[in-house]
C-alpha cells in the first residue's frame, strides 16, 4: 500500500503516506460545497504535476552536478464543467540564476516536460509549461 485515506465527514479527508508516516488534509473546493481550506483533490492533481517535473528535474541535475536550487514553481489549475473535471494545468517554472547554456536548458526542460506525472495525465488536459531563466 502507498497511502491510507480516512473521510473526517465535511467534505475533508486525512491523506496518510505510510511509508513516512506524514499526512495531509483535502477539503472541497468553495465552488463546489467545500469549505476550501486546504488543497482540494484536483490542486493535488495539479500540484503533482509541478512536484513531479522539479523533482526529476532535480534528479537529472544532481546526476550532471547542476545547481537548481531555489526553483519556484507557479500552478494554475482551470476547471470545466459538465462532466466537471481538469481541464488545463499551467505551470511556471522560475529557475534559479546560474550558468545554463542551451543545451542544459533543452534538457532540463524536456526532463520536467516528460516526468512520470505528465505521461500519466490525460491527453485532453492541456498542459501549459513555460520556463523563466533567470
């Protein structure tokens, strides 16, 4: 198992890793009867995907001794109606300053771009990446 999920009533859960033990709280949305104090199921969705692109990112920059620290990332998630559902994901990647030719770019980029997360969305998600080299 990778997690437990106990529904706390009023629309939270409590999210528990078990492997690590750290837990986190989802209540709906306020456009959707929830009180939206804190991520709901669909920010964690679009969340994932910006955790997902930096964290391999991170590790292909680790691997080619490339500092990426301090990255900041940027999520926006769009939602359509009728079936309601994510529509699109827009994320801003902010990098850090350093010495990133074009070439380390092209592959930082395409590395974020490919992370397991967005090969697992579906394809009618559009995903909006945008890169900001400081």
């Amino acid at each position: 198992m990778t997690s437990k999920v106990f529904y706390n009533g009023e629309l939270r859960t409590t999210c528990t890793h078990l492997q690590s033990g750290q837990s986190i709280i989802t209540d709906a949305p306020s456009d959707n009867n929830g009180r939206g104090e804190a991520f709901s199921p669909t920010d964690l969705t679009a969340t994932s995907l910006a955790t997902c692109m930096i964290t391999v990112m991170g590790i292909k920059a680790r691997a080619n001794d490339w500092n990426i620290d301090g990255a900041e990332l940027e999520v926006t998630k769009i939602m359509a109606s009728e079936p309601r559902r994510i529509s699109e994901i827009h994320i801003k990647v902010k990098m850090p300053a350093g010495e990133f030719d074009d070439k380390t770019r092209k592959i930082l980029e395409n590395t974020g771009r490919t992370c397991p997360v967005a090969l697992s969305l579906h394809p009618d998600i559009k995903q909006l990446i945008s890169f900001d080299w400081q």
